[in-house]
C-alpha cells in the first residue's frame, strides 16, 4: 500500500506542484493519475521513490515513511511505469 498524507510540494522558485494532497493506494491494484499539464501527476510519482522529496506531509509504503529510508534501496524495491 502506498498512502499520501497532506502532501505539498514547492520548488524553489515557488512553484506549488502539489497541494496537500491525500489518497491512499491499496497494494496489488493498478492506479493512473490522469490530469492536465502541470497538474503534479510526474511530481507525485516521483516523490513515491525520492527522486524528489514533497516539502511537506509525508509518503508511506506499507506503513513506513519513506523519508526514513535510503534512496537507493527504496527504487530498487519499488517500480512504476
């Protein structure tokens, strides 16, 4: 299971790609984020493995934030397409 809990995400030339954006995604399902350009379909996505970490809230996988975890193990346990 992946879950977004109140995430945001500012870059430093603040932009707000993501706004305190909640959901969880329940484990062996397929899931499509569809939205417009700009929308922060590929900012959340790429927040899940840490290529970018969210400026706020927090992101778990199976219950655990991954923050806490290294960048590299967590890709290499992880896919997306």
């Amino acid at each position: 299971m992946i879950e977004f809990q109140n995430v945001s995400k500012r870059f430093p030339d603040g932009t707000l790609a993501v706004d305190n954006f909640s959901l969880v995604l329940p484990s062996h399902k397929a899931t499509v984020f569809v939205g417009s350009s700009g929308s922060g379909k590929t900012t959340l996505l790429r927040m899940i493995n840490r290529m970018i970490d969210p400026t706020a809230g927090s992101i778990l996988i199976d219950g655990e934030d991954t923050s806490g975890l290294n960048p590299v193990s967590l890709r290499r346990r992880i896919g997306y397409v």
